[in-house]
C-alpha cells in the first residue's frame, strides 16, 4: 500500500479474495466518508413517533435519509460503548422505510422498533446505518495470508473477515476510530469461521468496534449417519 489511505463512499466491500494462497496485504489505511454511523447526544424524544432527536458530534453535518440498522449507548469518558445495557438491533426490521432526516434546528432525526424502548435525554448513542455484510478485507478458501501494519478507522461491517481459510497471520493491525471518533467497524473488528490450521494475532489494538473485536468459531457439525 505504502501508505496510502483508501476511503470507501458506499456501502459495500473494499477487498473480497476467494481461492487463493500466498497473500500478502501491508502497509495500508481504511477509513470511509460518509461514515457509515452516526454519533450524537439525545436532546429529545418523540414518543408519538417513537423516534428521537439527537446533536449530531460525528459527523457534525451528517447526510439524511439513511437507514436505521441499530443503536446503541456510548461513554465518551470511557472511550466505550455504554454500560447500561441499552442496544436497539432493527436490521431489516419494520422502520426501515424511517429514513433518518434532519430537523430545521439542526438535529438528526432517527426513527426505532416499537417495540424497543426509547433513550433518555442526554444519552450519547451511536446511530449504525449498516452494521453487517459490508467488510474491509474478505478471504473467502484462502492459505496463507498475510495481514501486516494496516490501520482500519471505518467499515460498514467487519474490519477482517475468514471463512473456510487456511493459516492466517496478522501483525500490527489497528482497528480504531479516527481521531475523537467513537466507533471504527460497525460490527467485529475481525471474524473467522470455519478455518483451519493457525490463526495468529500479534501486536494489534482494537477499539470502538461494534462487535467483538476478535472472534474465532467453527460452525461444524460432525455426521452421525447416511440416510441414503
């Protein structure tokens, strides 16, 4: 990469690498504009409509009409997603015709599951737009890999993404928000399912993912009998 940085402006994948050994990917940034998120502090509810207004902080003039995926609590004091246990998941769920807008004061106007309760006022939340589906670095049946001094700030998804792949090995991964920001990949920062061999993660950080930040499972099923 040498160092260069490459921002994503839609929301779909950045690299998907299927069948393939020997990769060596280094030396490269992700960031994407717009974000596929949006950060806020609620100033008010509209229980009729249950939706709420948030100030818009990240971006401070973020676009409207867009998707409500999920929501969820932030402390910005702790530089981490909230404690009190209030996460809104409506990924293609009833208010996705709700896109979001902004009010003639200057908020942003975001619509949620009824059957979901509301925020309080003064919460900061981060608004997902997309939150699975739309990954940074996909490896689809690969060996051999190579993921060296990448830094992630954003993806409409998982930052790193491995199913069915063969000994993968990752140096120096940074998986953050931008600087002040509060969440880098709307959902895992990494996510293998179905590997083999080794995985191997060595001197990375991971911050203000929407997910786990390193998730490593096997869906396997063990055959107990031919019905043929």
């Amino acid at each position: 990469g040498e160092g260069a940085t490459l921002v994503g402006s839609d929301i779909a994948k950045l690299f998907v690498i299927s069948n393939s050994q020997n990769i060596s990917i280094r030396n490269l940034t992700v960031d994407w504009d717009p974000l596929p998120h949006t950060s806020g502090r609620v100033v008010a509810l509209l229980p009729e409509q249950h939706g709420f207004d948030i100030e818009p902080l990240i971006p401070s003039k973020p676009l409207p009409d867009r998707i409500t995926q999920a929501i969820l609590g932030y402390n910005p004091d702790r530089h981490r997603l909230a404690d009190n246990g209030w996460e809104v998941y409506q990924t293609q769920g009833e208010r996705d015709a709700d896109l979001t807008q902004l009010t003639p004061a200057g908020h942003y106007r975001v619509f949620e599951s009824r059957a979901a309760r509301l925020p309080q006022v003064g919460w900061p939340v981060v608004v997902r737009h997309q939150v699975y589906g739309f990954d940074a670095f996909v490896f689809s049946n690969c060996r051999n890999v190579l993921l060296q001094d990448i830094t992630i700030h954003a993806a409409p998804g998982m930052g790193v993404y491995g199913a069915g792949c063969r000994d993968m090995t990752i140096q120096r991964m940074k998986i953050v928000p931008s600087e002040g920001g509060w969440m880098s990949t709307t959902a895992d920062a990494m996510h293998f399912n179905g590997c083999r061999g080794t995985i191997t993660v060595e001197d990375s950080e991971f911050a203000g993912m929407g997910d786990d930040a390193i998730n490593i499972h096997a869906m396997y099923g063990m055959a107990t009998a031919r019905v043929d």
